[in-house]
C-alpha cells in the first residue's frame, strides 16, 4: 500500500527548508509519536529511507 504525498518547499531570508507530511493513517500504523526522532538515509536518487533513532519492539507476533 502506498500514499502519494508532494514535497513542500520553505524559503526563508537565510535557508530553505522542504517537508514531507505523513498521513495521519500512516503515523498511526507504525505508531509515530509527536517529537520522535528520525533520520532519513538515501538509497539511490530514488528512495529514502526514514528510521527511528530508537527503535521500537514490533507488535506483530513472530512464529515459528
């Protein structure tokens, strides 16, 4: 499953800035609180990679 989402760009006096917004059904998915910390990794030109700073134990049950 995916979501489109368009890049925002913001340009002030001394830097720019862009931004990527997370739909909101996305977030709560994977349980995105508000301040986590993330960092983004490039793949390739194509794709990004955005992961935790801390990771978090998965709710899924794993099987044998």
């Amino acid at each position: 499953m995916g979501y489109k989402v368009k890049i925002q760009q913001v340009e002030r006096a001394n830097s720019r800035s862009f931004y990527v917004n997370f739909p909101a059904v996305f977030a709560d998915a994977v349980n995105i609180k508000k301040s986590e910390e993330m960092e983004w990794f490039i793949e390739d030109r194509n794709q990004f990679i955005l992961k935790r700073v801390k990771p978090v134990k998965s709710l899924l049950i794993k099987r044998k």
